[in-house]
C-alpha cells in the first residue's frame, strides 16, 4: 500500500492543491479563498473517513493540506489588496471575516504570527497618524486623548472577537501602543 498508492496519492494530491489554491488566489478575494481553503479541508476530512484512509495516509494528507492551503499564501492572505488581512483591519466592522482567517490560520500556528504582525502594524499606523494630527495642532489635546482611546478600544474589541480574546495578540496590541506613545514625548503632555 505504501509502496504502490501511498506516495503516488500524497504527491497528486499535493500538487492538484497547489495548483489549484494559487489559481484561485489569483481570481478572488482573500475572503472567498478561506471560505474555499475551509470547504476543502472539510471535505478532504469526510472523504479521509468515507475511504477508511489509515493514519499513515492521513496524518500526512492534512500536514499536505495545511501547507498547500495555509502556509503556502498565508502573507498574500495578509497583503492581498483590497481584500487581504490588513486591508479588513482598516474596517472594524469586518471582524467576522477576520475571525475566519484567523480559525483558518490558528490549523498552522506559525502562520497566525502574520495576522498579529499586521495587526500590530495597522495600530501603530493609525496612532502616529493621530499623533501626527496633534503635532499639527488639527486636534486638542482631549480630542487626541478621545481619539485615542477610540482606537485603542476598537484594536481591543478586534483582538477578542476576531483572535478569540488570544493572549499573544492582546500582548502584542498593548506593546504596540505602548511603542507608539511613548516615542513622542508630547503624547505624554496630552495625557497629563
């Protein structure tokens, strides 16, 4: 079995993911590809479990999977444009859509590094271009402190809805905020 189907089956069944998962990244949105990675992972499941595949063809099928259908695009699922990981960020009312990502990319826990770098990257954006408008004199220091307190509450309210309250991501989302204002010494007066 191993000889004769076991190789030949992994190795088809490797590249027709490749193929197909690159070709359908290239046609549509980030989105659209975890709702498609998703069904594909389910269905190689049941058809695991129709066909009584041992765990010796299963194990590596899904190892196969995960590679082909996560890792293989994970930072174009993060940079896509227009739909990619850190374009929803910039909408705090896409978290479901994060979530999904994120539940996909949570199946290859090295990939799930990329979510929180672009998270963390689209907080301290968004700080310094407040800080940035407060160094301008566009907003009052209360204005600022206000603003600032909106930002932080809806990178917060991302982190426990779309990364399921993770401790790693709430870790690095306080540090980011923390690096951004205490890089300027008038953020500091603003708050006093």
């Amino acid at each position: 079995y191993e000889r004769d189907f076991d190789g030949k089956f992994l190795g088809t069944t490797q590249e027709f993911y490749r193929n197909e998962s690159s070709l359908f990244l290239a046609e549509n949105s980030a989105s659209d590809y975890v709702l498609k990675a998703e069904a594909r992972l389910k269905e190689e499941k049941i058809r695991a479990a129709a066909l009584a595949l041992p765990p010796t063809t299963e194990t590596p099928l899904q190892h196969i999977l995960e590679m082909e259908l996560i890792d293989r695009h994970a930072k174009t699922l993060i940079s896509l444009e227009n739909s990619g990981f850190a374009v929803l960020l910039k909408d705090a009312s896409k978290t479901d859509e994060m979530k999904r990502m994120y539940g996909l990319f949570v199946r290859v826990p090295t990939s799930v590094d990329y979510l929180r770098d672009s998270l963390c990257e689209r907080v301290k954006a968004d700080a310094k271009a407040l800080i940035e408008d407060q160094n301008r004199g566009d907003t009052s220091p209360s204005m600022f402190i206000k603003e600032l307190l909106k930002l932080r509450e809806k990178f917060t309210n991302i982190a426990e809805v779309a990364f399921d309250n993770e401790s790693k991501v709430l870790k690095r989302l306080k540090e980011s905020f923390e690096d951004v204002l205490n890089a300027d010494s008038r953020t500091a007066n603003c708050l006093a």
